[in-house]
C-alpha cells in the first residue's frame, strides 16, 4: 500500500505538470488497476516475499465517480438513503415493510469478492520467482475485479478487509453508519427532505464530517472485534462455513482495517455550525 500511496503521488505531480491550466477536465487519471499493478511490480523489484490481498480504490470528484480494482476478499460497499416513495422495484427494501423501517439508508452497491475457494482469496503474491502454473491463488493486477460507480451526495463509502465482512451483516454495518449520521446531525429522523433543505441554503457540514469520519471507522472496527470473538453470534462467516460443510459458530477472529469516506459538497462560509 506504500508503493501505491508512492505511486499515486508521482502522478499526480506529472499530471499538473503535463496539464495546461483550465484543461484539468481533460487530464487522463491513472487507474487503480495501473497503481496496483506498478506497485506489485516495484515490490517484485525489492525481492519482497510474500502475499497479500489488495484493494484500491480512487475517487474521482470530476466525475463524481469511485473508480476501483479489488483483489481478494476485502471490498467496498456503498450506503445511500433511497427514498422508498420514489424507489424503483430493483431499489425497494424486501425485508421490513415501509411502516417498520427506521430510515431509507440502503446498500446501493456492494463489490465482488475474488476467491479460489471458501475462505481461500486470490492474492498477489512474490516467492522469489515467477510462478506459471495457472492451478495457483496467486493472480496479477490485470485479475482483479475493476470498475467504476458512480456516487451521489451524502453517499458513505465503506473500503474494508474481510475482518469487517466476515462478521458484521451489512444491514448491520448500515445501521451503524445510520448512528454515525444521527449522532452528528448529517441526518435527523431519516428525514431527506430536510437535508436537502439544508443543501440548499449552502450547509454541507464539509468540515464537521472531515473531523468525524474517522469516528465511523472506528466504530464499525469495534462492531467487528466484538462479534468475532462472540462465540454465539451466527456471524456471517459462521453462515458460509456450514453451507460449505464446515461445523462453525460465532465469530471469525482476524485483522481488520476500514476506510470509510462521506460524500458532501463544497465547505461554504460557517457550514460547520449549520445544521
């Protein structure tokens, strides 16, 4: 991840170099499959051994687009609130009636997992010499699951591992970004229409979610070590591992990292006071 963050860098500086002020629109982004495949290239370089899942991912404010490739079993979901009176039939909630939900806060896009077989990821990977044998879980960048979505205003991003996934429902990853949104007055009472209101009259709360987005992280992390070693959760580890014939209960014990990211606007003039 250092090499991509390395990577990453570099463009960014030859791209305003190479790119004529008022053109920006036009420069070419690197993709998140080139900035994998460059690092696993330089890690290659330095005789590093060993083997890693990957996911990387890049917002693209121009386009109002994530563009990313995973690797893996780590992956991205999206949550945004769908109002249910203007959902479509692909967009409706099938699991609690209209009268029974708290908010319209959904999953709008969820990643694929890449996996060779259960609980058995592709990965990059480096032992020293290159491997040709195809019956292997070691892949290349140009392997990985890659494409772009586009995300909307007041959309919240989750980037993580399979520590989080392996033991937190993602209805339940939802109502916690739900909390985080309540707790710091991005939503009240899953009321949109007052958010766009507030939209309107210039609030964003840019900088207030700047300071708090860390906070989310943080508590899906929590969610994710509590149930892993609850021995008497059906997590959803637990859940695959017998449909796969592997006597499982409770959690999944495992490293866990999460990015999380909300989409606003603009910071305007005392946005942060604005609620």
């Amino acid at each position: 991840m250092q090499e991509c963050e390395n990577i990453l860098r570099e463009a960014a500086t030859k791209g305003k170099k190479n790119v004529e002020k008022g053109d920006e629109k036009f420069r070419r982004q690197i993709s998140p499959a080139e900035v994998m495949a460059q690092a696993y290239e330089r890690v290659k370089a330095d005789n590093i051994i060993g083997s890693s899942t990957a996911c990387v991912a890049m917002f693209d404010g121009l386009r109002h687009q994530l563009h990313f490739s995973n690797l893996g079993d780590s992956g991205i979901i999206v949550l945004r609130h769908i109002d249910s009176n203007i959902a479509g039939t692909l967009k409706r909630n099938t699991t609690k009636a209209r009268t029974n939900r708290q908010s319209d806060l959904r999953i709008a896009f969820v990643s694929q997992q890449q996996l060779r077989s259960f609980n058995h990821p592709y990965q990059l990977g480096w032992t020293g010499e290159e491997i040709h044998n195809e019956d292997t879980s070691f892949k290349n960048a140009a392997d990985s699951c890659t494409t772009s979505i586009h995300v909307r205003r007041g959309d919240i991003i989750i980037m993580a591992t399979d520590g989080l996934f392996d033991n937190v429902e993602l209805e339940d990853i939802a109502s916690v970004s739900l909390e985080w949104e309540e707790k710091n007055g991005f939503i009240r009472d899953g009321d949109i229409a007052a958010r766009e209101k507030r939209w309107e009259a210039g609030s964003s709360m840019t900088n207030h979610s700047a300071e708090v987005i860390e906070d989310l992280a943080a508590a899906l992390v929590k969610r994710a070590r509590e149930n892993s070693t609850n021995p008497n959760i059906e997590s959803p580890f637990a859940i695959l591992a017998k449909e796969n014939d592997i006597m499982w209960s409770g959690g999944m014990p495992d490293d866990c990292t999460v990015v999380a990211m909300h989409v606003v606007g603009a910071p305007s003039s005392g946005d942060h006071n604005m609620s």
